[in-house]
C-alpha cells in the first residue's frame, strides 16, 4: 500500500496536502481562523463541530451547520449525537434552528465571531487566564435534550491548520487557485485534543459529559456540484502517557475535480490530514494525497479491508481499517509515525466488536431543487416521491383528518407522518392523571387507535418519522416535505399537493430555567412524558408548578411519599369536581341499546358548555362569574388548612386563567408532610432545591409541572415560502396577535392548512376538533374578537397561555361560543377563495351565507304561512 507512484500534475485540483512541504504541515491558528467567516455568501456552508469520547466509552458530537448553497434562504442545523459503540444505541437530534447570529447575543457581554447563538443555543468562545481556550455550549433541542458542556484546548496542545499564512488548510478547486477566479475552495482547521466538562440531560437524565475529543472549524466554498463524494473522519483518544489523541479525515473529490479537467472526467482524489497528539501536546501534523489507482503520496492513510457497498450511498464500507500516520515532529522536524488497526462490524458479520460507523446525509437541510443537482453531478439518489396529501400528526386531529380524506372526500392517495412510535398525539405522549369521573388517558388511546382500525388508516400511517421542514415550490405548485427516519436516521423527502398540519398544540413542554439544574443528582420528571418507572415510594419529591397537571400529581402521589414541597408561584381558581354517574351499569345499558341517547346527552353536554361560556364575557358574564368564585372559595375553605387560603384564593377574576376541577388535592395539603411555597425556587443543588431565603428543602426527586409553552409554536418555523417561514409572517403581519374566530385554516402559502382548533377548553375539546375538521373545507375568514364579546381572559394577563408573551392578546382560545363556531365553519364563503387555473364549485354560488340566510328565511316564511293556511 505504501510503495508510493508518481501522477501527472492536477490540472483543477490543488490539495493542501502538495500546496505545502511535509515539513511545513503545521500552521499555527489565528483569532481569524475560527470565526464565522461565510454566513453572508453563496455556495457556501460552514459549520463547527465539537467530538468527545466520553470516560464511559460512549461518543458525543455537537455541530452546527450554517447553509446557503444556491439561491436560496441559508438554513441553520444544530445536530447532537450520543452513541454508545458497545450497545450500538443512538440518540441523534438535528433541528432547524432561528435568528442565528454571530457574534453570540448574550445581555451584558461582547463575544467575536468566533462565538454564536440562535433562539435554542449559544456557543460561547473565552480565551481563559492560563491559556486555555475554550467553548461554552449550553443548549436545548426539542425540550428532550439539554446541553450544558465546556470545550477546553489546554495551552499545551496547540491548534492548527495544514499549513502556515492565509491560504494554510485550504484546498481550492479550479485551473486558477487564487481566490477570486478558483471554483471552489474546503478549508478545515483544528484543535486535536480538547477535555470536556459538563453534562447532558436527556428526558431528565443526567449524563456526564467528562471526557476528551477535538473541535474542527470547517467551510465547503463552493457550488453544488462541487460537494465532495464522501467524508471520512477517525478519532481516537487516551488518557494514558498525558494524554494521547489521534485524528484522521479524509475527503474524495467529486469526477469534475481530480486528474484531468472537468470536461475530461477524473476525480475521486482522496485528500487526508492527520494529527498526533502526546502529553497533551502537538506532536506533529500530517497528510497525503491519493489519485485513483495509485499509491498515498504521503505516509497518512486509512486503508479498508473487508468491505461491502451501502446500497443506500455506495459508499464502500469496512469491516477493518488500517490507520497510518507519518510525518516530521513539528518540535524537530524528526520523522515520526503511528499505527493501528481497528476492527468493525458490518453487516455481513457477526461477533466483530461494532465500531463507531455512522452515515451522515449533510444535504437534507438543502432544497430539494438544489440537492437533485447535488444528487446528480455526485451521482447518487435523491429521494422523491409524489402524493397528494400529507398530514403531519396522527393524534386526534391528524387521524380525524385521515378519516375525512377517505370517508367523505373520497381521497385514498395520502400519508400521515408522526414523531411517536404510536398513533395517539398527546394521548399518547402523556399520562393523564385526570379526573375519576372522566375517561381515562389509556381508553382515549384505545379509542383513537380503534378509530384507525375501523377507517383502515394503518397503512397510511407512517410512525417514527419527524417532519424536519417543508418549502413550497411555486414554479410546480406542491409542496416539498423533508422527513427523517427516527430510527435509521434516515432523511428523505416527499412531495405533496396539499399539506396538513396536524401536529397539535400540547407537544412542547416550557424549558427549564432554574439555575443549577443541572447539578441535581436526582431523578428529574416532567409532566409530560411522564416516566412511570421512578418509585416515588418513601422519597422527598419536590412538584414545581401549580396548574393543572400539578394539582393532580399532587393528589395521586402524596398518601405514598416521605415529603412533599410544592412551590407555586400563582393562583388558581378551584371547583368541585363535576359529579357524573355515567358508569352506572343501568346507565350504561341504555346509552348502548336506546337509540339516540347518546348523541342527545353529547348535545346536552354541548349547551350546558355554551351555556356555562356566557361567564367568560366581560360584559355579560359578571354575575355567574361572581356565583362561581363564591363556589370555589367555599370549596377551598371547607378542603384546605386555614394557613393555606390566602396562598390558595386568587385576587383575580375567574376564567382570566383555566379552572381547575379539584380531584384530591386541595384535601392532600392537610397532610403533615405536605408543605406548600408560595414563590419560585431560586436554585438547585444535588440534593435540594434553595427557597428564595436560602432554605433548603431535601429532595430525591423533582417533578416540572410547569405546562406547555402554546404561544409561540415553533413547529410554525418548518413552513417556508418565498425565503419567510409561517412564523416570521405571523410576525410581519400581526395574525399571530390576533384569534381566528371563524377558521382554522391559514392561508400562508396555498394548499396549506392548519388543523389545530382554536378552542383549548378541555370539556369540550372532541367537539371543538371535529367541527375544526370540517372547517378545513369550509370559511377562512379572521375576524378579530370586538368588544360585545371581550372574554375575561384577554383583561387581565395573570400568566394564561391563552395570550401571547410579548402582545398580551389572545391567540389561543375561539372567541365566542361552540355554536357560533359551528355555523361559522358550517358554509364555505365564496370571496375567502382564490381560483387559479379550475373553475369554481357551482355549489358556492348556492351556499354563501347570504344565500343560506335567504334560505333559512323563505323556509321559516314558508312553514309559517302552511300553518296558517
């Protein structure tokens, strides 16, 4: 392998491994090297990625891609990866992130370029006094993964570029090298061995991330047909003789660049650079240039043996790689060289230890009209289907929309996406710790799934997968959707005529931010996705939070624990719980065998609601508002501990905030063990969580119930048009601030709908969903509430999440009663429409509210005068 030929000079290629001497392989980095240099520049992406072989043997990364290849919009990824090589378990995370910046935008301080943040993250570069340089990542990605880790270069270990001055580490592409006539250019730059310290909690565990691993700063300058074949990249670490770190990457040029012009083919020239690292110190940097059919003119290479093809790339995969790496010490300019052979394990073979091979797609985040181009010049596949409808959801509203599709419009040619490994949304996600009176979270589940059954939805069903984006193409008019495989992480992409958004509004927990969360040794659980499996049994558990969930948690968990503090930092308004003796065998036989019963006790539910609603209005509500909070502070004061009733009873009117149905716990704070705060915690330790006094209060476990965060829907930021995702046009236009009174659909861009109801109110959330269904063909008009029907909820800003952060007007909650709602979205209206390229439906020149009126008019008019006849 290593008798080394000659080739004939590059004619468009200039690797930096032959730019410089093997001897002049180290070049020190500059403040420059590393900052952001590109994010204002076409065809060009850059990215920083962080590696840690943690001390348990599991390996971590951290990256974040900054995109803009082509004219389009850049795209921001922040991508995660714990692996475990033994076990062969992956957790990876990649989001679309928004408001990038660099520098970092952190209050009080100044940061480089080297530095940035985004709404879910900051990357914090310091110089540190002893010499150390250092990253400061702290980051949270879809509420399930939070990452607080520093990434420390000591000052022994020097970073570098291959090669010293301005055009050190890069490779340019193109006759013409310089860098305003090249076509392209990749430029990597290095710390070999940094030390990382801090944790990472995943759905409330907490992992140490103490161990060593390397930073690189990369930029790919070039278009799309210029992205490299494939990338390859080794790491090895050891804390033995002070610390020893090797490192190996590897990238093969696409047939347009390598041996001869592009117009004459060539490529597929492998460029490697490699670096040593003992005692924590820089030994010595190297590299090599391999041509098709000849030798590594160089003594760095990573020779494969014993491969397969990956019929998904092509890639060539190994089940043993030889790693070499030979140059001069940089201390010297002694010849020095290292080996190892490491075995994996691939597909063909069994009892081989599994080695860290991962396939990585860097194109996903790119358009699809961009990345066919990409697929095509680096012949490989994209993937691209074609379907009429996608739904993106398979809780309540997503399957009631797949049902509807088939039942009544006659579609079959759909899919439905959803990030769960089960049908059910957030049926599915939470435990349900309810009301007796009420069905349990597991029969709503069951009903759901039983729904899919019957309508025979399974095979449309598409479990597992996450909806990372979608961008409408408006030369072809569909919508091109990017979806990845949770399992394989797989990303790939479909195309439909029209998109369903289905995704709900209960999914995203509100983030955490106590200090010194982090350092709690404990079991830390959230509300939502609750882990059963901790025994709360004997233990002092600390509940954080007072809503709902919270007071109901509290009810079902205080007989069995040791302790119990509740830190509560408002007010609710209780009730009784509603008495309901639907479980009555004798009840129940004739709701199966009466007819009609059942639809009559949903209508009698539907007008008690209606008729309870009238106490949410500012104007007209006042004296049943005034009943209800006489009936709830009789409630609490009969229920709760005298000491407790001024923390307990609100200062502001009912319905400003959701009521609670009181199950247990109001009787739970007689308990002796039972403690209620009334304040937030001001820190956390290991043990304990710290009033605002400094008192600790012990803890072994903590539960968030602190609620979901339903203003600002962030999912809104995966739909693009025209360079503008919906969120940034809710922002532009004001609609975010305003509550759609008679629609759920949003035309945005066309054929898009969003199928979320308005109306949260939990009584009635089966009703309100399936008339939202129907509205989706039906009236898309806003309408913003006015005074006559001012609700309460939107006078007083008391902490509901029925209003938005920053405007303080509702954008959550349906304005008006069901049956408005109902004869709102019952009749599509003629002017909300626009027709292009089909004739309009006959049918709406009959059914505009005007005509249905006039209808409704005649037929009362008509019936009358037969009476009177």
């Amino acid at each position: 392998m290593f008798n080394f030929g000659s080739a004939e000079k590059v004619k468009n290629l200039h690797p930096v491994t032959e730019e410089f001497e093997s001897s002049q392989y180290f070049g020190p980095l500059t403040p420059k090297d590393t900052e952001w240099a590109t994010i204002n520049s076409n065809f060009v992406a850059e990215t920083q990625t962080f590696y840690s072989i943690l001390e348990d043997g599991q390996c971590l990364s951290v990256q974040v891609v900054h995109s803009h290849v082509g004219f389009w919009y850049p795209q921001i990824q922040f991508n995660f990866m714990l692996y475990n090589p033994t076990t062969a378990n992956k957790l990876w995370k990649s989001i679309s992130v928004n408001n990038f910046s660099t520098p970092a935008k952190v209050p009080g301080k100044s940061y480089d370029r080297r530095s940035c943040s985004a709404d879910q993250f900051t990357i914090l570069h310091e110089s540190l006094p002893n010499g150390d340089e250092s990253y400061r990542i702290n980051a949270k990605i879809d509420n399930e993964v939070q990452i607080i880790i520093n990434f420390i270069r000591p000052a022994s270990c020097a970073g570098f570029k291959l090669g010293d001055g301005p055009e050190g580490g890069y490779t340019s592409y193109g006759n013409d090298k310089s860098s305003n006539k090249r076509d392209g250019y990749v430029v990597h730059r290095f710390w070999p061995r940094v030390r990382t310290e801090g944790q990472v909690i995943i759905k409330g565990k907490l992992v140490d991330a103490v161990g060593h691993g390397a930073f690189i700063h990369a930029i790919q300058g070039m278009r799309a047909n210029l992205v490299a074949r494939s990338w390859n990249f080794a790491l090895f670490q050891s804390d033995q003789h002070g610390g020893v770190s090797s490192l190996l990457m590897e990238f093969e040029t696409t047939d347009g660049y390598g041996l001869a012009t592009r117009t004459e083919g060539g490529g597929g020239v492998k460029v490697t650079i490699g670096a040593l690292v003992a005692g924590d110190k820089l030994l010595s940097v190297t590299g090599s240039t391999t041509y098709p059919g000849q030798m590594p003119q160089g003594l760095t290479a990573a020779e494969y043996r014993n491969t397969i093809k990956d019929q998904e790339t092509a890639y060539i995969v190994p089940s043993e790689v030889r790693y070499v790496w030979g140059g001069a010490a940089i201390e010297n300019n002694k010849a020095i060289r290292a080996e190892m052979l490491v075995n994996y394990k691939n597909e063909k073979e069994e009892g081989v230890n599994r080695g860290l091979v991962e396939k990585v797609d860097f194109l996903a985040h790119i358009p699809y009209v961009v990345r066919k181009a990409v697929h095509v010049f680096a012949k490989t596949k994209p993937y691209i289907y074609q379907t009429a409808s996608i739904i993106i959801g398979a809780g309540v509203s997503g399957v009631a929309m797949g049902c509807k599709l088939k039942a009544t419009v006659g579609i079959d040619d759909f899919e439905i996406y959803e990030r769960e490994p089960e049908v059910g949304g957030t049926w599915y996600i939470n435990k349900d710790w309810g009301n007796s009176q009420w069905a349990p979270q597991p029969r709503i589940e069951g009903y759901i799934k039983d729904v899919v059954k019957d309508f025979n939805l399974s095979d449309h069903i598409h479990v597992k997968r996450t909806m990372l984006n979608a961008n409408w193409n408006k030369e072809k008019e569909y919508w091109v959707v990017t979806i990845k495989n949770n399992e394989t992480g797989e990303i790939f992409t479909r195309t439909s005529n029209i998109l369903i958004s289905a995704h709900g509004g209960l999914d995203v927990p509100r983030p955490i931010d106590t200090p010194g969360i982090e350092t709690f040794k404990g079991d830390i659980l959230r509300s939502q996705r609750y882990d059963q499996t901790v025994d709360l049994t004997g233990k002092n558990v600390v509940v954080i939070g007072n809503a709902c969930t919270a007071t109901q948690i509290i009810g079902e968990i205080a007989p069995k624990v040791k302790t119990l503090t509740q830190f509560a930092r408002g007010k609710q308004w209780f009730l009784p719980k509603p008495v309901v003796h639907l479980g009555h065998p004798v009840v129940r036989w004739m709701l199966k065998y009466i007819p009609g019963l059942h639809t009559a006790l949903r209508g009698l539910v539907f007008g008690v609601v209606d008729y309870f609603m009238k106490a949410m209005y500012v104007k007209n509500g006042e004296a049943t508002r005034k009943k209800r909070m006489e009936t709830s502070k009789r409630h609490v004061k009969n229920l709760a501990p005298a000491k407790y009733h001024d923390a307990l009873i609100p200062d502001f009117q009912i319905g400003a905030k959701r009521r609670i149905f009181d199950e247990d716990y109001l009787k739970s704070l007689n308990y002796d063990h039972v403690d209620l705060i009334t304040e937030r915690p001001a820190r956390i330790t290991e043990n304990s969580v710290v009033r605002q006094d400094g008192t600790e209060v012990p803890a072994d476990v903590i539960i968030y119930a602190i609620g979901f965060d339903t203003t600002t829907n962030k999912f809104l930021e995966n739909f693009n048009n025209n360079g503008l995702n919906l969120r940034q046009h809710f922002a532009n236009v004001g609609t975010v601030q305003t509550v759609h009174q008679d629609t759920t659909r949003l035309l945005f861009t066309p054929r898009r709908v969003l199928s979320m109801s308005p109306k949260k109110r939990r009584e009635s959330i089966k009703s309100g969903l399936e008339r939202s269904i129907r509205s989706e063909y039906n009236d898309t008009r806003i309408i913003l509430s006015y005074d006559p029907f001012r609700m309460i909820w939107e006078t007083e800003n008391v902490g509901s999440f029925y209003l938005d952060n920053n405007t303080g007007k509702n954008t959550a909650l349906y304005p008006r009663s069901h049956t408005h709602y109902w004869w709102s979205t019952l009749i599509p209206k003629d002017s909300d429409f626009v027709y292009e390229n089909v004739s309009k439906p006959w049918l709406l020149q009959f059914t505009s509210k005007k005509a249905m009126s006039a209808y409704g008019t005649a037929l009362v008019a008509g019936t009358a005068t037969w009476f009177l006849a």
